[in-house]
C-alpha cells in the first residue's frame, strides 16, 4: 500500500484489499468477539478507518514485510484498537443496566436519556482510560470527591506541585477530547 494513489486507482486498490482480507478479517473478529455479527461489523468499520488513513495520507509501508503481512499486521492494528473501544463500551453499558435496574420505575430516565447517558458515561470512560493511575486518581479525588489539592497530596503521598501537574495533565486531556470538565 502506498499514498501516492489517487482516484480510481485509490479506489480499486482499496477494493482488492477489502475482497482481499474481509472474510479472514472478519473471522479473526469473530472468534475473539465470540460473535460473528459483531465481528462483521467491527471488520466493516476497520475498513472505514482504513480509507479514512488513506485518504488522509496516513499509511506507511513497513520495511522488509511482504505486502500480504504488511496488511494484515495494519488491518489486525486497526480491528484491535476498534474491538478494545467495543468491548470498553459494553462494559459500561452492562454497568449502566445493571445501576438502571436498581431504580424504581419513576426514575428510570427514557430511552433518548439513557442513550445520552450512556454516551456521556462510554466518553468519561475512554477519558479516564488516557490517564496514568496517579493523574486518574487526583482528577477524580478533585472533581468527584471534592478534595483540596493538598489533601489530594496527601492521600497520594505526593507534594502539592505534584498534584497541581497531575491536574494540568488530566486537564489538557480532557480538553483535547472536547469533554465538558464541569
């Protein structure tokens, strides 16, 4: 694979590569997964990523791999980053029915707030998971439990400047994912 096709050649290229390794794909998927809708779908949407990078000029050709390793070993890449956020997000999911179903009927939210609850609750997640034990730690001593930073240094065992890094840290994190932090 190279970025120097353009148009139809990009086009064709890709569709050799999608006739090429989807069913292997989405078998690999599958198996891993259990499930072989699931796997299809996740193999479709690594195909996605994968003309996205390519249109965007992002794929690079390893060095002394076979075309056919080389492929599978991106493809495996993409699939893999896709299954984790998959699997991350039924977590959080299950986690959410399960608190949903300790509620009684009256404040059970409908489904269009548990569909933006559970977006909500699936992005505070993948936010969390960027960040090192330490800088997790402080961000939701601070945001959820409502500590001082000096307490926070405390608990953790770490000096003030520390802490106020952490802070900055998880941050400028938050904001490059466009979270709200409040």
């Amino acid at each position: 694979m190279s970025t120097v096709d353009t148009g139809s050649t990009q086009a064709a290229t890709l569709g050799l590569l999608y006739r090429s390794h989807y069913d292997w794909l989405r078998e690999w998927l599958a198996r891993r997964l259990g499930n072989r809708e699931t796997g299809a779908d996740l193999a479709q949407d690594t195909f996605v990523r994968l003309l996205i990078k390519h249109r965007e000029g992002r794929i690079v050709t390893a060095a002394g791999a076979t075309p056919k390793e080389h492929t599978r070993a991106y493809l495996t890449t993409i699939a893999n980053g896709l299954l984790v956020d998959h699997l991350r997000r039924r977590k959080v999911e299950r986690a959410y029915a399960d608190a949903i179903a300790l509620l009684p009927q009256d404040l059970v939210p409908s489904a269009e707030d548990a569909a933006r609850l559970q977006e909500a609750l699936v992005a505070i997640d993948r936010f969390l998971s960027t960040l090192t034990p330490k800088i997790r730690a402080t961000f939701l001593l601070s945001r959820l439990d409502g500590y001082s930073y000096p307490s926070i240094a405390a608990l953790l065992g770490v000096s003030l400047s520390s802490v106020e890094k952490y802070m900055a840290t998880a941050l400028r994190q938050l904001y490059l994912l466009r979270l709200p932090s409040d």
